[in-house]
C-alpha cells in the first residue's frame, strides 16, 4: 500500500474502538482461540521461542501472556561496563541523536516538540533541553517487556492520553509529531548523572502499557494525570540497571530522554539498527 495512503486512512479508522476490540481478543482464555491466534502469529513474525522461558506456546494463558512472556535467564547479557547505558529493549533504533531547539527528530520532514512530549509540562522540558534522544520501536516479533537502561528512582509517571496511529516507518514519515500524539506513559527517574526519561509510546490495537509500580496503566477519564513519587511519605521506588520497568500488551515504542552533556550515543548506533535489551547504547558522561 501506499505509505501516504496509509497514513490517511489512520486518520479514518476508529483507533480506541478496534483497540478494545483486539484487547479483549488478546485477554481470551478459551483454548481453541487463543491458541490459534498464538499459533498464526509466531509462524507469521517467525518468534523464536527457544529463548523463551516457556517454549510451548499453548501454555500461556491467553495471547497478552505470550506476548509479555519472560525469557530465560541467560537469554539477555547486560553489558558489564557500568559506565554505559543499557538497551531498554529489544527492538529497532527508529532515531537516535541530539534534542535541538527544542524539537526531537521523528523521520525525514518531521520532527516533535519535547514540551509536548513529555505532556505541556515545560519545567520538565527545560531538564532536557539541548540534550540526547533515542527512539526504539518494538515489533510484534520481539521481546516486549521494557528494561532500566541505568540505576534510578522514580520520581514522577505521568500519563498522557492522545491518539493510537500505528507506529511504523510510513506514519513516521507521514503523520505530524506521531509520538507526541499517540497515547504514552512518562516515567522520570533521577540518577546519579542527572534525570532520564523513559517514555512508553502506545499504537493502534495496543491494549495497554505497564509498569511494574502500577500496574496497567489506564486513567477511567482521558485526561493527563501526573502521580508524584518523590513525596517523602512514599517508599522509594529506586529499579537497578537492567530490571524490568514496564511492558507492552501489543507493543509500540520507547523513548529515552537525557540531559545536556550527560550521555554520549555509541557511534556504532544509528538509526535502523536492530538491538537487543542489555547492549550498550551510549556512554554516561561524568561531570569533572
């Protein structure tokens, strides 16, 4: 199909609707249709399940179990120089490189305002002004729990509500600020080189984003909701280089955001690179 024209008929298509509609499916328990649906999809996308902690595809539960599934221990290698930052998954680099002005590069002809990113909040925009960015698409094929890229305690998660567009090369290049768009999670954590961002981007028939401190993330009412996790009444919720932080049921994209001056992208790491979560990506600058 034509990239332009697929990217016009997002426009036409009830995106929250066929979503609820393919969550439910993905929920199914009865064995006749799960299983067919897991079956159809792993020879399609070609899974590999033998990393896969459980290699059977029928003994999940129902398809968000088999599309979250773990995998098994020695299957990812964190990359042992603590001076980098980790892959936070599996997947594809969509773009990667430097914040400018304000804006963070999409695709050829497109780019997205930071403020509105991370929800209109401009204070949070300013600690990542003039700083680095890396855009990671997951495809249905691969892992899709999300992972710490470095040491750090959650200070803030805020949930944006927005649109469901597809997330792949066509709408990137045809769809106007898409991931500031489409409905997204922002986590903020404070580390020892300054604050990141990870940003969980969802898509059309995503069924919904997790993390492991709240669960399924899904506000009754579409509008921005920011929780405060740095209250001192709260116990710190502090995830440590290569843990889990969140998934994807029916999967999108993750957005890192660093300040200014402290992260340095690998040269080898450009964009249509494939990765996998635990290689390095970049390297933390220290502050003299």
């Amino acid at each position: 199909m034509n990239p332009k024209l697929f990217a016009l008929l997002q426009y036409l298509i009830p995106q929250h609707a066929l979503s609820r509609v393919a969550g439910w499916v993905a929920e199914c328990r009865w064995p006749w249709l799960k299983n067919r649906f897991i079956g159809i999809f792993v020879r399609h996308y070609r899974v590999d399940m033998s990393q896969a902690a459980e290699e059977d595809p029928k003994a999940y539960a129902h398809f968000n179990d088999f599309f979250t599934r773990a995998l098994k221990p020695d299957a990812r290698v964190i990359a042992e120089d603590k001076s980098q930052l980790v892959c936070p998954a599996d997947g594809q680099i969509s773009q990667i490189g430097q914040i400018e002005y304000g804006r963070i590069f999409q695709a050829k002809g497109q780019d997205y305002s930071l403020t509105e990113l991370v929800g209109g909040d401009t204070a949070l925009a300013d600690e990542f002004m003039n700083g680095a960015f890396a855009t990671i698409y997951l495809s249905p094929r691969d892992y899709h729990r999300v992972h710490m890229p470095m040491n750090g305690t959650l200070r803030s998660m805020t949930y944006v509500p927005g649109q469901l567009f597809s997330v792949n090369q066509a709408t990137a290049e045809n769809i106007p600020r898409l991931f500031a768009r489409n409905e997204r999670v922002v986590a903020i954590f404070d580390t020892e080189q300054g604050p990141m961002a990870m940003i969980l981007v969802g898509a059309m028939i995503v069924a919904s984003i997790e993390t492991v401190w709240a669960g399924l993330v899904a506000p009754v009412r579409r509008e921005i909701k920011c929780t405060d996790y740095s209250d001192e009444a709260r116990q710190p919720i502090t995830l440590k280089r290569g843990e889990e932080m969140g998934r994807f049921k029916l999967g999108s994209t993750v957005i890192l955001l660093h300040p200014k001056d402290s992260m340095k992208w690998l040269e080898s790491m450009r964009a249509g690179n494939s990765v996998r979560m635990g290689e390095a990506l970049g390297t933390v600058q220290t502050t003299p």
